[in-house]
C-alpha cells in the first residue's frame, strides 16, 4: 500500500457534536496501529487547524497545539467522557457541490491545505471519525488522492450502512432515566411534560427512549407524512390523548417530540437561522415549545379548563455520559476495524459491522449519491417492527 504521496503516518481525528464512547474508538485505532508499528498522529479539533494550513507562519501546525503524536498511554481512556482529541464542526468543503468543485483552486482551497498540512507531517493515510459532514469531507480528500476510512459517530443512529452507532445506547439510557423523573414528576403534579428529544431528523432517540422511558405518546419526522406539518392535526391528536386518558382518571404524562420537527414546521413559524452546513438549528427552533403552547391553547378550548404542560428539552445532557458496556465494545470493534481495513487495502470506506460485531467495509460510493456527493441518512423505516413498537405499548402505558 501506498499513502498519500508516499507518506506513511496515520491521521486521526473527530469531528461533530460529542458521543458516549468516543474515547473507546479513539483509543482502539490508535492502539493497533501503534502496536503495527505504524506512527499515529491525533489532530485535536478535527479540521479546524488544518483547513487554515495555507504557508503562512501563523498557521503552522505545532506539536501538542494542534496535533499530538500518539503512544500507548492512549490505552488509558477508553470509559473517560467527552473527546480526548476535542471536536469542532469546522466544514472545509461547504463549498463543493460536485465533483468537478474538487478541481476549483478557490472552491476546494480548504481541502488542499489539509492535504499540505498532512504531507507536511508526513502523514499519508487518514482516519476519520464523525457524522455525515465529516464523512463527505473524508470522500472528497480520497477523491484528491489521499487513503481515507471514516468511523460513523452519532448519537441519532441516522447513518446508513450500520445498525447501531457507538453512543446511541448509552444516550437513549440516559434519556430514558430524563424521563422517568420527568413522569414522576408529572404523576405528582397532575401535569404533563412536552419532552423534545435530540436525534436531528430521525426518530430512533425518540422512540427508544420514549418507549423506554414509559413516555405515553411518541411522534417525530416518520409519523409525519407530508414535508410540512399539520399543526392543528398533529395538536389535536396530543389534545386527543390527554383527553383520553383523563376518562381513566391518568392527568399526567410524558409526551416526547422529536427535535427533527422543526424542519417540517409550516414555512410561516419555521426557523430560518441555519449552520455551517446549511442545516436548521434544532435546538434554537425549540419545536416542542411551539407544539407545548398549541396543545394549551387548544385543549382550553375544547374543556374551558387550562392545563399545566411544561416544555423540556433533552439532548446535550446524553452526549458525554460514561458509556455503556454496549457502546464501550462496539467503538472498540470499528477502532478495531479502521485497522483491519488498513491492513485489507479497504480504503475510501466506512467500517461497520455485522452480526456478532464481525467487520465490514462499506463503500463511500455506496453511502453518497455520486452527483451530487450529500450523503445518505436513515430514518425509522415506516411500517417496521421497531416503529410499530411505540404503537403497540401505547395502552399498556396509558393503563399500567
């Protein structure tokens, strides 16, 4: 094999929002291949150095400033919180829209300068570890030439081409716990509390954790069938079912709202403010207030009585807790893995698994639409057991 002008460092880093585990995976790919005697390197704060690596002295990459050459001491912090490399969401090719974009000096300059800044450290090979942004960023650097493997981390479990990624469980459980203070707290108080969940635009937090945490009504983007929401319908269905269980003497409950809503708000109330990926920010739209403050309004006006629904949002609190066994084991598995693919020659791929954690490489072609290079998400897939679950509990809930 042969790295990235015949470089033969390896490069790590990770990019996005924190997960549970993060440190697992991190720990797992530097350590095997520092134990293939292969020099590792870990870049804190993901692109954000690197992108600015243009020749000039004040961009110089310095050592335990901007990247630390890793040993085996890196064991130590598999269970340890937060991302031993830091994170930012730097986006170094917001401004590629397609392949022929990569051949733009201006347009891919960020791009070419993390190359240079790799080169310059002799670093020929890279392995990321990040949402999808990081994933079309790890593609278009093995699209200019440089040996690229990319780990899939969210806690929102939208990635194609994995069945759970490292964090999802350990964020659900946390979660979970919110909620069952949540329902405590609500039962005591003959309230109701409107739970808005992270998990961006899928629902898999949503319901995982709504039906973990004995929530009494679950909705996100999949129940939903239009791109924008019927405010009144999706209203009048909560009202429904808080009207339903007071005839069972129940005048309390946790309602959980995916965050993922806010991108099929009605144009007229929809946020505009976006981030440097062009997405809407989730938890700046705050959808569950916005439904929390219909359902009261309409709820009086259908009893003559007012109701205390109180909004609360979920979400940053999941992100760097101490991991579960679960994700501790799966991060160390595509840590493992990144390795595994390096030694197979499987560069320009994700690393996933199957079965009992048996490694596989997924294709970045096979992960990103190739004109126009946006990467592919995964939603709950209407219909599915795992969807029909929260369905299926809604009495056993509402009449335990």
């Amino acid at each position: 094999m042969v790295g990235y002008k015949g470089n033969e460092k390896v490069a790590i880093l990770f990019s996005g929002g924190p997960a549970p585990s993060a440190n697992a995976v991190i720990s797992s790919v530097a350590l095997n291949f520092i134990n293939g005697k292969i020099p590792t390197i870990g870049f804190f704060y993901g692109f954000e150095f690197l992108e600015k690596f243009d020749g000039k002295e004040e961009n110089d990459l310095i050592e335990n400033v901007h990247y630390e050459k890793l040993d085996i001491s890196i064991s130590r912090i598999r269970n340890r919180r937060g991302v031993y490399l830091k994170t930012s969401r730097s986006n170094p090719g917001k401004l590629v829209k397609s392949e022929k974009d990569l051949k733009d000096p201006k347009k891919s300059k960020n791009l070419t300068n993390i190359l240079n800044g790799f080169d310059s450290l002799g670093i020929g090979y890279l392995v990321t570890i990040g949402g999808d942004d990081t994933l079309k960023t790890a593609n278009y650097l093995s699209m200019m030439g440089l040996p690229a493997i990319h780990i899939p981390k969210t806690i929102d479990n939208d990635y194609y081409g994995i069945p759970w990624t490292f964090g999802y469980w350990s964020s659900v459980q946390t979660a979970k716990e919110s909620l069952l203070s949540l329902k405590a707290d609500s039962e005591s108080t003959n309230s109701y509390f409107i739970a808005e969940m992270m998990g961006r635009k899928a629902g898999w937090i949503t319901y995982a954790a709504g039906v973990a945490g004995e929530a009494v009504m679950m909705i996100s983007t999949e129940d939903i069938e239009n791109d924008s929401m019927d405010m009144r319908k999706v209203t009048s269905d909560i009202v429904d079912k808080i009207l339903e269980r007071e005839k069972h003497d129940k005048y309390y409950g946790v309602i959980c709202i995916a965050e993922g809503l806010a991108d099929k708000l009605p144009d007229e109330i929809k946020p505009k403010e976006r981030d440097k990926h062009g997405n809407i920010i989730m938890s700046k739209a705050e959808v569950g207030r916005v439904i929390r403050d219909l359902v009261c309004k309409l709820y009086e006006e259908r009893t003559g009585r007012k109701k205390k629904i109180i909004y609360k949002a979920i979400g940053y609190e999941t992100r760097n807790i101490p991991p579960i066994s679960f994700d501790v084991v799966l991060g160390s598995m595509l840590g493992f893995g990144a390795y595994k693919l390096f030694n197979r020659n499987e560069f320009n791929s994700m690393v996933s698994v199957s079965g009992n954690f048996s490694i596989i490489a997924v294709p970045f072609s096979e992960l990103i639409d190739k004109k126009t290079l946006v990467t592919k998400l995964r939603n709950v897939p209407k219909g599915s057991d795992f969807f029909e679950l929260k369905e299926a509990l809604t009495f056993k809930i509402m009449d335990e």
